[in-house]
C-alpha cells in the first residue's frame, strides 16, 4: 500500500522526524524511500526565480551549482546515515524552486503512493508544537494527489502498525475519500475503525435538532459503508470545537493515526474545514493523514 513513500525535509543539521516516520512506514512494505530537500531561490523575478541560495553553512548567496547540490546531498545523506544506511532502499534528492510545488512534482514523478511531512517543516525542535502547520504543508495538502501524512513528533515505532484508526465524518466529498482511504488501510493493518462526527452543542434557548440520536448514527452508518466484517465503531459528540473534541477522543481511545479529508463540505454549517485539519495536524500526538483527491484510489488498487 505505502511501497513508495516520499518525504521532504530543509533539515541540514540532523535527520528529521518526517524522515523517520516515512522510513519506518516504507519499512513495513519493503518499499523505496525518497528523500527531497528542496533549495529555495533568495527571492523570484516576475520572469521567475532567479538561481541563487543561501549557503547552508555560511549564509552566503551563491549559485545553485551542481556542485553546491551535490554538496547539500552528501551532507543530508551524513546526518541521516545513521537510519537510512542500515535500510539501503533509499535515494536523496535535491531539487530548486518553490518547496510545495517541488513536492508534489517529485511525488508525481516517482508514483508516490504516500507523502510525509513535518507540519512545521524542521521547527519541531523550536517548540512549535501546538501552532498551525506551514505554508508549505497546507499547499500540499490541499493539491497532491496522494494522500498525506503530517507529523509533529517522534512516533513510537509500535505505534505505526496502526491498529486503531480513527476516521472524522463531515459528510463532506473529501470525507467521503478519507472514509474509502480508511477503510482500506484498516483492512491492510487488521485495524479498528473509529468514525467520530461532531455535532454543534446547543444554544441556551434551544431544543432538538434533526439527525439526533439514532437517525443520526444511521446517516452514519450509510455515508461510511463499513462492512461488518472490519471492526468498527461510531462514536457522536457535541462540542464547539472540532479540533478539540478530535484530538480528546483521539487521545481517549490510544488512537495510531487519524485520517481526515482536506476541504470543507458544501453545507454552509460545516464543522470540519480547513482550520481544523490545520489544528488538528499541528497538535496531534499520532500521525494525520489527509485526503484530498480520489485519484489515488486508482493507485491504491482493490487490496
């Protein structure tokens, strides 16, 4: 299923947690791992970037030379020899340009089945744990093809089999792939199924609402099509905050990896959004993996 992963790093200084996540997952399916640093221009022209870095050593701007390139790869295949080497089935890769768009036209050019990134690129160690993912990963996240894992932390090895998977339901088109994504991951792990929707808690004042109680877990029920025999459960809360009841719930069941979709529903009362992937993503203790596009089902095959 992830037998060729691609993951991005602008760490020069040690082997990142993407990195490490991506390894680890690649592991399990023998695959290829492929490691892409990409070097930003100084600044762009409106003809476009002109072709200059920073040295990532002296600071100093330079030519984007073959010589350069080559320098910052031996450098970032040093700092994570010790992870990668032992594993052999890797390849680095330098690239130029504008980081979101290079990811994802790398991840075209190897068929990547999956993308893992930093949801704070390499800042983790700066204590931004708790902010709102880069640019650069909500850019991917909202165009690639394939879906994408964001990480924010060192995750235990144990923790990526993924046994317990927890799946958010808006109702949503982009939920509706993260629901087909899911399922086949749980069926690929032997993993346990956990759909959790959220409902708006009540104003004082207010009473009812349609879709509560039983007609609402079978809305459920008909939007995820689980089959009875992957082990699952629904689980309906009300709160004002996705992201914290997400994260809460995430949390309460030991959760391995929740798999969300990227873009808003057509309802106007949507409570899964943009800003709650970005929330979410930013603060979770185990891997998010984000669903934008249904091409990748295609990739996926019927396993």
């Amino acid at each position: 299923m992830f037998e060729r992963v691609l993951t991005a790093t602008d760490l020069l200084e040690a082997c990142d947690v993407a990195v490490i996540t991506a390894l680890e997952i690649v592991k399990r399916e023998n695959g290829k791992l492929f490691v892409l640093h990409v070097l930003e221009p100084t600044y762009f022209q409106e003809c476009g970037p002109l072709e200059t870095v920073r040295h990532f050593k002296t600071g100093e701007e330079i030519a984007a030379s073959y010589e350069y390139r080559e320098a910052v790869k031996n450098e970032l295949d040093q700092k994570c020899s010790g992870a990668l080497k032992p594993y052999g089935n890797y390849e680095i890769c330098i690239s130029y340009g504008r980081p979101s768009l290079e990811i994802r036209r790398w991840s075209r050019k190897y068929r990547a089945d999956l993308i893992v990134l930093g949801a704070h690129a390499g800042k983790i160690e700066e204590g931004l744990i708790g902010n709102r993912i880069g640019n650069t990963v909500e850019d991917v996240i909202m165009h690639a093809t394939v879906p994408v894992m964001v990480v924010n932390r060192f995750i235990p090895r144990d923790k990526l089999s993924f046994h317990m998977i927890m799946v958010c339901v808006d109702f949503s088109r982009s939920c509706g792939h993260a629901v087909e994504f899911a399922k086949k991951l749980a069926i690929k792990y032997g993993a346990r199924l956990v759909f959790f929707h959220m409902i708006p808690q009540l104003s004082a004042g207010e009473t009812g609402r349609p879709g509560d109680g039983k007609a609402l877990e079978q809305k459920l029920r008909e939007f995820c099509g689980i089959q009875e025999k992957i082990p699952h459960e629904f689980f309906i809360a009300e709160g004002t905050h996705p992201s914290t009841e997400i994260l809460h719930i995430a949390r309460e069941k030991n959760v391995d990896v929740i798999v969300m979709g990227s873009h808003t529903s057509m309802s106007e009362k949507t409570w899964y959004v943009g800003s709650v992937v970005d929330a979410v993503s930013a603060q979770s203790p185990c891997p998010v993996i984000v669903v934008t596009h249904p091409e990748l089902f295609a990739k996926m095959g019927t396993e």
